[in-house]
C-alpha cells in the first residue's frame, strides 16, 4: 500500500510533456505576433513616410497610438489659414535651428524642391509658392554643410515626431507645426507633386523642410538623396 500511495504516477510523464509543449507554443506565438508588428512598420526605413492617424480634422479623435517621440499626445490639425504673406523666418528650438527664409526664384511649383540659397544659415522659399499655413505643402530647403563648416540644415535629420516648427511671417503671425515624420529619398525618387496632393485631398496645411542627405559624390558635387522632414499646422498666434 505505501507503494501505491508515493509512487510515481504512471501518467505524470506524459502530463509534464503536455505543460511543456503548451508554454513553447505559447511562447512562439508571442514571438510571431511581435516579429508581424515590427515588419508592418518597417516601411519607414525604406524611404515610406509613416503618417501619424492622429492628424486631420480637429473633430477627428486621437487613437492611443497618436503619440509623439517623447511618448506625448499628438496635437489635431489646425484647419489651413488664409494667408498670402512670405515667411522670413524659421524656428526649430530642439535643433537650435534659426534663420532667416528669403524668397527664391519664382516658378511653378514642379517635381522637384526649391533650390537652397547660396547662404549656409539662410533657409529658401519659392517665391509666389505655398506659404506656410496655407493649404498643400509649403516647402522650405537649406543647405547641411559647405567645405569648411555645417550648414543651418545639418542637424534636421534628429527631428523626430512631435518636434515644435515654427514660421514667422512678414505681417508678424507664427505658424506653429508638429513634425510627423522624417525620411531620407533618393533624388531621382523624389516628387514634390505627391506631397502636394495628398496635403490637398486631406484638406491639411503642412510643411515640407528639405535638405541634402545621403552619400556625396565629389565628382558630381552632390548628395545622393534628400532628407525630408514633414510638419503639418497646429496653430497660430501673433509674434
């Protein structure tokens, strides 16, 4: 009898292997759901622009992943302004980055971005394009460095979702942008019109601030690619 009571049970085995295979497939399947989460966003190293949800309409309500890089909520949109004064100056305190934007050669607003001035600590902006506020995209662009020092742009690259852009403009009102995302094109893929017209059916103000990024050719004296950095209006006030 005292070896029927504390012997082993014949099915104990059997029900270790159970438990034990149990917890494995529990475990990979962890795995694969958080493996499929990080490969769905992977896009963005890519070159693809991740747009934030939490973006849009005013009324539209922010989801719990509308956060910016320091974990904040991010901000709705502000509706586009009426406004046809020139921005003369840009302002991003994270970055250190002030200057003063002059307007650059007129044109139509094509494929391709304004020009940066000739000027390292000047920013750019096509005379008679979208001003800042406006509805579509505004674009401004600057130079990251010259062959003896760093550029008013070198450091865009850091902005990260929810850095603070500010635009002044000659009759003195501050458009305020939240950066929803920064990405780096090759030139050749770059298309101003597609920012445009996704700003435009989404019915946004946004900013579009664009630099020289990539790998330098010293033959060609160019960068290969571009860094974009996207903003889109949050609000206004008088400077």
């Amino acid at each position: 009898m005292a070896a029927e009571r504390f012997g082993r049970d014949p099915g104990s085995r059997e029900r270790r292997w159970l438990v034990t295979g149990l917890v494995w497939a529990v475990v990979l399947l962890t795995l694969w759901l958080w493996g499929w989460e990080i490969t769905s966003f992977s896009g963005a190293g890519r070159g693809e622009s991740v747009r934030s949800p939490a973006t849009g309409s005013p009324a539209t309500a922010a989801s719990a992943d509308d956060r910016s890089a320091d974990d904040r909520p991010m901000p709705y949109a502000h509706d586009p302004v009426n406004s046809s004064t020139r921005p003369v100056r840009l302002a991003i305190d994270a970055l250190g980055v002030r200057a003063p934007v002059v307007p650059g050669k007129a044109g139509a607003e094509d494929a391709s971005p304004p020009r940066p001035p000739p000027d390292a600590d000047e920013v750019s902006w096509r005379r008679g394009g979208t001003v800042p506020g406006a509805r579509g995209v505004a674009m401004l662009a600057g130079r990251v460095d010259t062959a003896r020092r760093h550029a008013v742009f070198f450091p865009l690259s850091r902005a990260r979702p929810g850095t603070a852009v500010e635009v002044t403009g000659s009759d003195g009102v501050v458009t305020e942008f939240m950066v929803e995302s920064t990405e780096v094109v090759r030139r050749a893929r770059f298309d101003a019109r597609r920012y445009r017209s996704a700003a435009e059916e989404e019915g946004r103000a946004e900013l579009l601030l664009v630099s020289p990024g990539g790998d330098y050719d010293r033959r060609r004296h160019a960068y290969s690619s571009y860094v974009l950095v996207s903003a889109y209006l949050t609000g206004t006030r008088q400077a």
